[in-house]
C-alpha cells in the first residue's frame, strides 16, 4: 500500500463530485457486503478512529461496477 493513495472520505468527495461525503460513508458503512472492504483502512488512535479510502483500489472496484451498455 502506498501511503500517499490513502485519503480521507471528506477529501475523495473534494477531488470526486460525483460522489457525496454521504454516499461514501454509506459505501463505507456497507463495505463488508458490496465488496468495498479492501479500500478501507481504519486507523485508531487515542483521539478516535479515522477511515481511510485507498484510491487506486476504489477505483478498481468502482470500474468493477460499470454497467456495460447493451443494445438489445
């Protein structure tokens, strides 16, 4: 993993307006069963936990998602 993928969910939503704070939280929230868990690091520390996203990976599962246009 490189450390420099890693961002927070407020900062994926800044560099990606398609996607809310909300809805990544949601993604997030939900990454056990839509298969987003690989993209997800937590940290603790003695403050609270911090959720990372790694981008490369979201990415890929992102572009694992894409529905294919398919003309009858």
């Amino acid at each position: 993993m490189q450390y420099e993928d890693l961002r927070t969910i407020k900062q994926l939503a800044a560099s990606n307006p398609a996607f809310t704070e909300g809805s990544l939280r949601w993604l997030v929230f939900n990454a056990s069963s839509n298969g987003l868990a690989d993209a997800v690091v937590r940290v603790t520390d003695s403050q609270r936990p911090k959720v990372l996203i790694n981008v490369p990976v979201f990415n890929r599962w992102l572009e694992s998602r894409r529905m294919v246009d398919r003309k009858p």
